[in-house]
C-alpha cells in the first residue's frame, strides 16, 4: 500500500527519496534544490581541503663531493629568495641526504 502512495527517485542504493504523488512542482524543486546544496557545499569542503593540504612542500636532494662521494653531516641551508633570510637549516645524513619538509607555498 505504502509503495502506491509514493513514487521513487533518484537511484536505488543512493540518495533515494520519495515523493508523494500529490506534491506539485514547486514541492518536487524544493527537494531537488535541497539535494544539490548538499552536493555543492560537500564538493567545496572537500575542494577547499585538498586546497590547502596542497600548500605544503619539500625539497630533498644528495651532497656530492667533487670526487663523487658523499658529503656526510654538512648543513645545508635555504634561503628566502627576496631578501635572502634563512628559512630552515637542515643536516646531510651520512649519506648526504637532505630533506626540507612542510614548506608553506613562496618560500
């Protein structure tokens, strides 16, 4: 009784809702409406996140001697290209890694 009182939209699984069939237009636009401003306002949280999750950088690289071997426990430093201020300083590993982690974006 209940399923000839009501007719289904949208599809089966996912954001189903009804609509009684006595409801005009305007009514079935007032749904419509209300769906898509959840849809809007969640692809925007989910635009503006992965927006500023992106700000953050690295830079990484190896010090090499100008024998070829590695450069073990040198500081290296990063400079701000504006005024030239240091930014970070970071030590080589034995190995002569270096890595800058969560640098903001301009820097």
């Amino acid at each position: 009784m209940l399923a000839k009182m009501f007719t289904f939209v949208g599809r089966r699984g996912r954001g189903e809702f009804y609509i009684p069939p006595w409801a005009d237009a305007s009514f079935k636009m007032t749904q419509f409406y209300k769906i898509m401003k959840r849809v809007w306002f969640w692809s925007m949280v989910m635009f503006v996140t992965g927006s500023l999750m992106a700000q953050e950088g690295r830079i990484y690289g190896a010090l090499k001697s100008p024998e070829g071997g590695a450069v073990e426990f040198a500081n290296v430093v990063l400079y701000q290209a504006v005024d030239s201020s240091i930014v970070k300083v970071e030590p080589s590993d034995a190995a002569g890694k270096f890595a800058f982690a969560g640098l903001k974006e301009g820097v």
